[in-house]
C-alpha cells in the first residue's frame, strides 16, 4: 500500500510484543509511521515463547507417535525385515529432554525472526519493563535506566499469564502451569491435568500421545464446555480409547506436593495421585501495574481492558489488542486487533472486528476446528439454519491414513443456502476449516463449496460433499 505524500507521519508507541503488538508495529511502520515497540521478555510473547509455538510443537511431535502406532498394524509397519515386530507404544518412546529443547530453540528462533523483520522495517525496539504514564507517554524501565516515550497513540498490548490456584501454587517441579512444563527433562510417568478447557484438553492429548498416563479433571459434564458438543463428545470416545482417564464434575479444590509425587484432593474429598499436575485453569491479564487506572483506561471484570470494535479503550490516543481485552484469547484475532487499531489511529480503511467471522482450532488429536454460528445456535431457535454431518469414516483419503476419527458439519442459513458456520474434526482441522472460513467470511453459497473441484482423494472432498447435502433442488 503506498502512503499519502501529504500525510504527517504520527508516531505510534506499542507496549507488549505479542502478536497484537507486532503486527501493529509492522503494519504501522509499513504505513509510514514511526513506531517504537516497549517489550520485557522477547519479540513475539507468550505466544511465541511459552505458549502456542512451544505447545504445538510438543503436540506435533506426540501426533505423529499416535498416529506411527494406530496405524502401525493397519499399514503393515515393522521394525526390521517382514518378520519384525509392530511399531507398538511400547517400542516407542519420547525423549522430552530433547523434545523441550528442540521447541524451546524453535520458540527463540521466531522470536529472532520477529524480531529480524521488524527492525529491517524500522521498528524501533525497547526492551523494558513499560507503564502507561499518561494518554501520549510510555515510561520505560531498561538496563540503562529510565527513558520517556511519547507518542501521538500508544498501543497496549499486555498479554496474560496462567492464572493460578491459592491452594494449587505451582513450585516448577512437581505442580507446573503451562509455561512451567517445558522445564521438564522426563516424561511424567501419571500426568493429572486440572481443567477441561482447551489448553487442558490438549496438553492431555499431547501427553497421553508421548506416552504419559494422563488424568483429566473436568469440572463439567464433558471436556471443552462451550464447544461443539459432537466434537468433545468424539473426542472423549478417543481419549478412553487410548487410556486417558477423564473425572467429570470433578472439582479441584487443591494440589499439594507428596514428596516424589501430587495429590489433588477433589471437591467430595477424594484424592488423586500421580508424578505430576499440570493447573490450566485460565490465564490473567498483564494489566495491573502499568498505569491505567491512572491514566483512566476503563477495565473489565477480571482486569481486562474496555476496547470497542476498533481497538480504542476509554481514553483518546490509547488503543489495546490481545489477550489483555479479554475479547477472544486468540493470537489470530490479537493480530487483527493491532492492525484495526493502527487503521483507526492512521485513518486507513477498516472494517471493525468480527468476532462471528473468527476460526479457532483446538490442536488435540484429532484436531477440532470451528467457524461462525454453531449447531447449539440453531437448535436453539437463534439462528434458523440447516445441519449436515459428514463422518470421516466414509472419506477414502481418511482410510487410507487410518485417521477416521471426525466429521465434517456445514451450517447454512435456512431459505438462503448461505454457508454461516461450520465445524471439521479430524488430522489437520486447522488446515481445513480456511476453505469454510472463507466461504462465512464472503457469504458464498453452499453450492458454491459443492461446485468447487476438490482433489480425489482428499479429506477435502468431504466439505464438498458435505455442501452437497445441504443443496436445495429449485
């Protein structure tokens, strides 16, 4: 995009280098405004560092041991000559010393290449410890000192931390959150996983597959309350496949250290033992101590910042993005929240955030991946819509992997045939779901999905086939 010549470059102030703040930082500067970026630990933050880089490497690598040893038998895998024995979980085994290491290299090196590409673009990077000391002015604390920085917009972009029990304290060692475990250098021998949400379920999922024996403590009915119910309840049918054992309505009411062990003592005063407990029971935003309530920057229950669908909090000049506004804890949309914030301050063309437009992806295996309204919307008479399921287990492509496990739903708004949501279980959801992603995101026709060519075989071809069922004979 190539500026106004008759436009006065502002300069713009991002404190947080998550994905809401380095994405504003680049687009801004692509813009051609100045910006200096205020970040405490490393370019690309708990997302690139201690969160999703480094979680969904561990899960790729316990993914492809699930898949190695389901398939082993079906494909005629063995170790050796023809006589050898199958790639049983027995035979396999992961060494998490050096799967750690290789995620935790992978994590600096993005953060490098953030770090990289922005300052090719003239981003001016500050590493400190930032505070908002009013509407135009960050104060930076760095090795060198003190340093003021003002801006014609500051952009806060916080982030969050795991939130934690009082009577559940992580020590590192035997209790750990989810930016703790990857200081672990063996494989917990009994993993018990306290919270059924996303992050639960999948670091549940990751570990059963590296070959933990992994306890799930669910406080609800089923894991990942919230989410399509056909696809938590698939996926609990696969977690009691291979082993995972899940206590539903299971309160925690507290994790304590036994010596070589934990016990985590549940509501009805049942203990549960094991090696080691994981706490993923939500995160925190980074909003206390940086100067808001002084500066007047309104926030919400629980610390998170009041922002509207342009990114602006309560105070001029003062914009927010990421997990910090507490609006969807996703790095995609922490991304185009920064860029919407810097289209406002810049006066460029945008269009405010649509959070009904957002894909999400949960990466246990296999994978469950949604867009747009959802089933519970129509049965419950607030969207009126058509269903259609497709179980992979008639997908040749899923066959002959031997990954069955999932289906695909489109959900069209009735009368119209207008593709308004829709939800793919199964190896690379994440993958799948942009081709439906797209088809909410331009208000395309089921038919359009059905009349596009997919590749034979390919999962793929179930979206078309899918949308198929959902055409209206006129």
């Amino acid at each position: 995009m190539t500026m106004n010549p008759d436009f006065a470059a502002p300069h713009i102030a991002i404190l947080g280098g998550g994905p809401g703040g380095y994405e504003a930082a680049s687009v801004a500067s692509s813009l051609g405004a100045q910006v200096t970026l205020v970040e405490r630990a490393g370019l690309g933050g708990s997302a690139v560092l201690t969160d999703v880089v480094p979680s969904k490497t561990l899960i790729a690598t316990s993914d492809l041991m699930t898949r190695v040893e389901e398939a082993s038998s079906a494909l005629g895998l063995r170790f050796g000559d023809t006589s050898g024995e199958l790639l049983t979980r027995d035979k396999l085994r992961a060494d998490l010393g050096v799967v750690n290491d290789r995620l935790l290299g992978l994590a600096r090196q993005q953060s490098a290449d953030i770090r990289a590409g922005l300052e090719s673009q003239g981003v001016r990077i500050v590493m400190g410890s930032g505070r908002l000391a009013d509407s135009r002015t960050l104060e930076v604390e760095t090795a060198g000192g003190t340093e003021r920085i003002e801006a014609d917009a500051v952009i806060l972009a916080v982030g969050a931390h795991p939130r934690e029990l009082p009577t559940a304290r992580p020590d590192g060692e035997r209790i750990l959150n989810w930016a703790q475990i990857y200081s672990l250098e063996e494989l917990p021998e009994e993993l018990i996983v306290v919270g059924s949400g996303v992050t639960g379920a999948e670091f549940a999922s990751a570990y059963n597959g590296l070959g933990s024996n992994v306890t799930l403590i669910s406080s609800r009915d089923r894991v990942l309350p919230g989410n399509d119910p056909d696809g938590a309840e698939l996926l609990e049918k696969v977690f009691e496949r291979r082993g995972v054992r899940v206590l539903s309505r299971s309160r925690a009411e507290a994790v304590e250290r036994t010596g070589d062990g934990v016990a985590v003592t549940l509501s009805d005063g049942t203990k549960v033992t094991g090696s080691h407990c994981l706490v993923c029971v939500g995160s925190i935003p980074n909003t206390a101590g940086i100067g808001l309530e002084e500066v007047g920057v309104a926030l919400g229950e629980g610390g998170h910042i009041k922002v509207d669908g342009v990114s602006r909090t309560t105070v001029p000049n003062v914009y927010a993005a990421g997990d910090c506004t507490g609006v969807l804890a996703l790095a995609s949309v922490a991304a185009m929240q920064g860029r919407i914030a810097v289209a406002h301050i810049l006066g460029d063309q945008l269009t405010p955030l649509n959070l009904g437009h957002v894909a999400s992806n949960i990466f246990t295996s296999p994978e469950i991946a949604s867009v747009g309204v959802s089933e519970d919307d129509v049965a419950s008479g607030r969207i009126a819509g058509d269903v259609v399921t497709l179980r992979l287990k008639s997908n040749a492509r899923a066959k002959m992997r031997n990954t069955t496990d999932g289906f695909v739903k489109i959900i069209s708004r009735k009368g119209s045939g207008t593709v308004i949501g829709a939800v793919v279980m199964g190896s690379n959801a994440s993958e799948l779901i942009f081709g439906l992603a797209l088809a909410v995101e331009q208000k395309l026709h089921v038919d359009d999905v059905a009349n596009t060519y997919a590749v034979y075989p390919s999962l793929s071809g179930s979206l078309a086939e899918a949308a198929r069922r959902l055409h209206v004979h006129r």
